[in-house]
C-alpha cells in the first residue's frame, strides 16, 4: 500500500501547501539562472547562495530584495537591497 493511500488527508495538506507556495511565482533553478549567478557572483563578490537569489530577483523583474544579509540600498544589477528592519518595505515607490 502506498503512504499516499494510507494518509489521504496529509497528502491533500500538502498539495494545498504546495499550491499556495506557487502562487508565489517560484523561478525555477536551470542552467541560464546558474550562469547568471555566477556573473553576479563574480562582479559583486556575493557568496554563490546570496547572488542565486540575485539571480532570481532579476529574472522574476524584482526591484527590491529585501534582505539583513547583504548591504543594504547597494544596486545589484537593477535589483536594489533593502533591509527590512532599517526600512519600512510599504514606503518604497512602486512601478
């Protein structure tokens, strides 16, 4: 028997988890979204992780990332750093 069949609740949970996730608009990690962090990576001197999330800011057209771990208002491309606890995200202008 599989565990599908055996929790059918927990499995209808999940799709419903899923499901909000994706409405999020995930960017899906392929080889071009690698290549362009390892551009960012290397003009930028970000860690790989920090400029793959660059990376996919820019290719879902994100302005703003908000963000405590790298420097804040630092323009990454078009994508500006904003930190969340120095500045309130809802007066930032929108497009």
């Amino acid at each position: 028997m599989k565990i599908t069949q055996k929790w059918p609740r927990e499995r209808e949970e999940a799709r419903t988890e899923v499901r909000d996730l994706l409405s999020w608009r995930p960017v899906a990690v392929d080889g071009g979204l690698l290549e362009q962090g390892w551009r960012i990576q290397d003009r930028y001197q970000l860690s790989f992780w920090d400029a793959l999330i660059v990376a996919a800011a820019k290719s879902a057209s994100c302005r703003y990332l908000l963000t405590a771990d790298l420097q804040a208002d630092q323009d990454l491309g078009g994508v500006l750093v904003v930190n969340p606890f120095l500045c309130d995200p809802a007066g930032l202008p929108r497009a």
